[in-house]
C-alpha cells in the first residue's frame, strides 16, 4: 500500500461512521475469533437494541442524494466522485479496517465533506442500519469472488442482499455493478435480471465504475486490464412498480 499522510482518529473522526458496539463487523461464516461478537451475542444484542437506521441528513448535514459503495478498498472511485459531484454524499463500506482509515485519509487531505466510511460487512451494515427508499445508488466493484466452495457463503452478492438494496434505493435509483470474473458477473446479473424490481439499462453500462479523466475509477480494474483481463459491466433502475416476475410469473407491488 503507498504511503500517505498519517492522520490520528480524532482528525479522521468527520470521515468516519462507527458501527455501535457490538455489531458484528465480517460475516457469521467466519471463525469466531475474527468476529468481534460471536453470532449468538450479537442476535441478544440486536434484541436488546434494535439498529436505528442511519439518518443520512444528521451524518452530512444536508439533504443530498446519497449514493453508497460496497467493498471501496482504498477509496479511488469515491474520491473521484466525491470531487466532481460536489452535490452528491458517498458513503463508502470497507471490511478491511486498514483499507477503509487509508480512504478515509485521503477524503480527510483533501477536506471532502460529502463522503464517509465505515468498516463493516456490508451485507449486515445495509440490512440493519440503511432505512427503505433512502439512497439514490449503491455501487458493488470488483467484489471478492471467493472460488472455494466452503468460502462462497462470504459473497457479498447473493440474493439477500440484492432484495435489500432493492429495499434501500429510491424508485429510479440505480443497482451499478462491474467485475473482472466472467463467472461471477454471470451470477450477480442473474440474480438481479430475475429480481420485478428492477430494470436493465444496457445503454447505462459504461457508467459502472467509469473511467475519468484523471485514469480508472478502481485500482481493481487498472491491474485487471494490465494482466489482459476483460471487464464487465451492468447498471439496474429500480423501479417504482415492480414488473411482472421472470420466475414466478406474477406481479407484485412494491
């Protein structure tokens, strides 16, 4: 990782959203010591206090759309968003604890006000902490495929977690998802194209993780590209009224 400045927590403390004590921060299906509460603790704990959603106009003091980033790494789309899309709040998650305080340094330097990060696993921090209809797009890059069959319980994408960020985006809002791995962008594109509530936007594909004048909007993609990689690219829009279901053959309101 390149060096940057070294900021301490307090001056990183405006870039950064803390889970409350005792949420889980990886997945269940880790082992139990790189949890930081084993999964029966956190099923008390979330009875005991149910999560609050967060309250997007509290944490960026306006009342922007606001979009979010599953897996940011070390920030490279968020910190070009966030300069050329000034009337835009990011929101970046990260489970690498060192990744997510490198990204938030770089939002810190540079004084950007309209984006935040946590460390967290995503799926979990979405289900619990992000309200119905309250973001504009979640963007998912170069998530992990996680190849072994006893790992793959730790994707990111499944259907779960396409139904909540379905939950989560606004009617119009936008699902963008890019990878270099054939076989798990035909499984994410899967899961979406059966979903009513969304819609392809083919025309819109390029948007997904898009170059930008200063170069790649991931490191992901860069080395990607350099080793002879292809990648692909997809955007949904959440509709208002969910279409008619490609699986089930109904139709349901939503």
């Amino acid at each position: 990782m390149r060096k940057t400045r070294r900021l301490t927590r307090e001056q990183l403390a405006p870039w950064v959203w803390e889970l409350p004590q005792n949420t889980p921060r990886r997945p269940s299906g880790l082992p139990v010591s790189e949890n930081t509460a084993t999964p029966s603790q956190a099923t008390a704990t979330i009875a005991e206090n149910p999560p609050q959603p967060i309250d997007w106009g509290a944490l960026f003091g306006n009342s922007h759309p606001v979009e979010i980033e599953v897996g940011m790494g070390k920030g490279l789309f968020l910190l070009n968003a966030a300069m050329t899309r000034p009337d835009t709040n990011f929101f970046g998650i990260e489970i690498v604890r060192k990744y997510q305080l490198y990204a938030a340094t770089r939002f810190a330097i540079r004084h950007l006000l309209n984006v935040k990060t946590a460390c967290a696993d995503a799926k979990l921090l979405i289900r619990d902490y992000v309200a119905a209809s309250s973001v504009a797009a979640v963007h998912v890059y170069f998530p992990d495929p996680w190849w072994k069959k006893r790992h793959k319980k730790r994707r990111v994408f499944t259907p779960e977690f396409a139904a909540d960020v379905a939950r989560i985006l606004i009617p119009g809002g936008r699902l963008l998802i890019a990878t270099d791995v054939a076989e798990y962008f035909g499984i994410m594109t899967a899961i979406v194209r059966a979903m009513p509530e969304f819609v392809e936007r083919p025309e819109d594909a390029e948007r997904a993780a898009p170059r930008t004048d200063a170069g790649f909007a991931t490191n992901f993609e860069r080395k990607a590209l350099a080793r002879g990689g292809v990648v692909w690219r997809a955007v949904y829009e959440r509709l208002p009224v969910a279409r008619e279901s490609r699986l089930s053959g109904q139709t349901a309101n939503v």
